[in-house]
C-alpha cells in the first residue's frame, strides 16, 4: 500500500516515470490515472509548470480492484473519457518501472509506427526457462521431456534464450484497442530490453 508514492533516490516513485515521459520527444499528452485524489493532487502540485501537458482521470471503483484488468479499463472508459481518435498511439507507462527512460519510449514508439502494430517491452528471463520444474511435496517435474535435468546438457551456452514481457512500456494504436482482442499483445510485436532497465518494483525487497 501506498507503494507508487514512496521516496525512491529523493523522489516518488511514480515521478521517476512522469519525468521519463515528459523527457520523451514523441509524447504529447500525460495522462495520470489513478483511484486516489490525494496521488492527483500531489502530482497536480508538483508538475505545475507542465499543467497544459497532464489529463488528470479519476479511476472508478470498477476499474481499481486488486483483480482489475488494466486492459479492460484501457479499452472502454480511457478511449472515452480522454476523447482519443483512431490516429492516437496510447503509450502505458507503469510507475514500478524507475529505470525505463525517455529513450526507450521514444524507440518503442517510433517501432510502432514504423510497423503500424501494437508494440510491449520484453526482456530475458533472469534463469534458463528450460531448467523450470513444479514442485509437489518436495517431488520435481520438469518443464519438459527435453529438460537439462533429463537430458544432463547442463551448459549455459547450450540453452535457448526465452523472453517475457517486462510491464514497462505498452503502445497501444487505439483503433488495435477498439478490436475485441482478448490480450493486450494480439497482433503486437516486441521491443527488448536490458534486464537492469526492466526492473520491476514488487515488494519491499525489490524497492530496497
């Protein structure tokens, strides 16, 4: 709780991404969404001088339950409220993201219209996918048949790299988000990124 407004090297956190959007030479618009009037207020306070840039939308009840899709509250109340036409590129920027900088916006932006699609950040998995296993009473099962654990090809070198989408910059052309897609990544394409750049703040431990 209270997570995307606490001091992170001097500043909220959630400021690190408003400054990384406003440092962006492809973003027009800043749309601040949240449930909390006092997370508006303060970001209302401190990004005065921008005033004319930020939209400020007060995230309905239905929109701001821990079991929400984002996705959802994209597609139906944001296209709306804001007034966004087909020709709109909206560029979600989650605030657990620090170090996500205006660069990587401006790239991922430019790739969605250079390939008109959808484009989301990924990056590589920190450990070899193919080492995965579940785990049931202290019994292991790996992934699959062809597992290293099966196989004994243990070697870093040997194993396919896989990837994952890192929640740190979605741009979404409205008129894709218009379609009755059941995913934000239905006819998108991928922009990669390093590991140290898509961290993600979860817990305590992460925010330390």
């Amino acid at each position: 709780p209270g997570k995307n407004m606490m001091d992170l090297g001097g500043k909220p956190l959630t400021f690190w991404t408003i400054d990384s959007a406003l440092q962006s030479k492809k973003i027009d618009k800043i749309i601040f969404s949240s449930n909390s009037e006092q997370y508006i207020k303060k970001v209302n306070d401190y990004f005065k001088t921008n005033e004319n840039i930020f939209i400020f939308d007060k995230r309905d009840e239905k929109h701001s339950r821990t079991k929400s899709k984002i996705f959802d509250y994209l597609k139906s109340d944001l296209i709306q409220k804001c007034k966004l036409s087909d020709n709109d590129i909206l560029v979600q920027l989650l605030p657990t993201s620090p170090l996500r900088n205006s660069k990587h916006i401006d790239e991922a932006v430019d790739l969605c219209i250079q390939s008109n699609k959808g484009v989301f950040s990924v990056c590589e998995y920190d450990f070899h996918l193919s080492f995965a296993m579940e785990l049931e009473n202290n019994s292991w099962y790996p992934l699959s048949k062809n597992s290293p654990l099966i196989t004994g090809n243990t070697q870093s070198q040997d194993q396919t790299k896989y990837f994952h989408p890192n929640g740190s910059i979605n741009c979404l052309p409205v008129n894709l988000l218009k379609k009755k897609n059941s995913s934000i990544y239905i006819d998108c394409i991928a922009y990669l990124m390093d590991k140290i750049d898509s961290f993600d703040i979860d817990t305590h431990s992460d925010f330390k």
